[in-house]
C-alpha cells in the first residue's frame, strides 16, 4: 500500500469504530457490572482480614485473586463481544478490533509487568495496585480517537483516581509503616476496579433507559 491507501485504511478502520462506539458502550456495561461487584467483594473480604490479622500479605495469593477477577471479566467481555460480532454478521476480530487492542495493548502490558513485578518481587502491593490502577486509565485514554465518551471519563477517572491516592498514600506514613500492606492494597483495587466500573455500568444503564423512553 502507497501512504495515501494506508491513511484512508486508518481514517476506514477508526470510522468504524466510531459507528460502533455506542454498541460498545452497551456492551461493555454488564461486563463492567459484573467486574465491579466481584472487586468489590474481593476488596473488601482482602481489607477485612488484613485490617484484623496485620500479618504479612501473600503476594502471590494477592495477586492471583486479582488476576482471576480479570479473567473472569475478560471472558464476559469477550462472550458479549462475540455475540453481537454473530448478530451482526462481522468477524470477531475484525479491523477495529486490531486497532482497539494496538491502542490498549501497550499500557496494559506495561502496567501488567511492572505490578507484578512490584507485587512478587518486591513485596510491595500498594504500589503495584497504584500501578494497575493508571495503566488501567492510561489504556482506556489511549483509545480516545474511537471510543465514546463515557469510556474516555472512565479513563480520566481512573487515572485521576491512581495519581491522588498515590499521592494519598506517599504522605501519610501511618499507611505507608503497617506491618501489613494487603489492606491499603484492597482498598485502592476496590475503589477503582470495583467502585468506579459500578458507577460506569449505572451511568450507561441509565442513559439507555432514558434514551430508550425518548425514542418510544
């Protein structure tokens, strides 16, 4: 392809996804439902032993909890995805999903390795959760050209929500000094990953319910 096929392939794709953004946004709300209740449950059952124990956090544990939400949630995400792929009489992978995961790949795998890395190696959840918490932002704000708005707030939010409670965190040695850190871990995961995915679902429920009271 010379330049100028490959800029109106590109300008193709991203009006593609333009078109579908509000597909998505219905999508992806019961998935983010679902997400934010399970990390709701898992921080406050994580916070609730820790706050009580101050043992030692197991960060293997810790962190395979956390990813096993991801999984499930992913697996959701992408069941939903796939059937409205059928019902429409699309590929699953089509272009503007190559295009999607370009956009999300990069700070997700960066924020994937250095939690981890934080988390097993360095015993410190805290900042490994901080971490997860605005790569999670940074990938959704990477697809701003082609998503809707709602999903641009919720990158906005959860970079915004990282960033203070890093700051939060950095200044109050009284957290900083536990014995153990699992608590202040569970309670970031729970207010980004749980708290916020809950208020997205809302928001988007409700705009279909009054859009669909408009158009009847």
């Amino acid at each position: 392809m010379n330049p100028q096929t490959d800029a109106l392939e590109h300008l193709r794709v991203i009006r593609s996804l333009m078109e579908k953004a509000h597909i998505y946004r219905a999508i992806s709300a019961p998935a983010a439902l679902a997400g934010g209740l399970l990390a709701l449950a898992l921080s406050g059952w994580q916070a609730a032993r820790a706050f009580r124990d101050l043992a030692p956090a197991d960060p293997c544990s810790f962190a395979a909890q956390w990813l096993a939400v991801l999984m499930v949630t992913s697996v959701l995400n992408f069941a939903l995805l796939s059937r409205e792929a059928r019902r429409r009489g699309q590929p699953f992978v089509s272009d503007g999903m190559r295009a999607a995961l370009r956009a999300l790949c990069p700070p997700l795998l960066a924020g994937g390795v250095l939690g981890l890395g934080l988390m097993l190696r360095l015993h410190n959840l805290t900042l490994g959760a901080l971490v997860w918490v605005v790569c999670h932002g940074l990938a959704l704000l990477a697809t701003a050209g082609f998503s809707p708005r709602s999903l641009i707030r919720l990158g906005w939010a959860f970079l915004t929500a990282g960033l203070a409670l890093f700051l939060i965190w950095a200044v109050r040695d009284d957290i900083r000094l536990l014995p153990s850190d699992e608590g202040p871990a569970a309670v970031i995961m729970g207010l980004t990953f749980g708290l916020l995915h809950l208020i997205y679902a809302a928001a988007v429920f409700a705009r279909r319910g009054s859009e669909g009271r408009t158009g009847a």
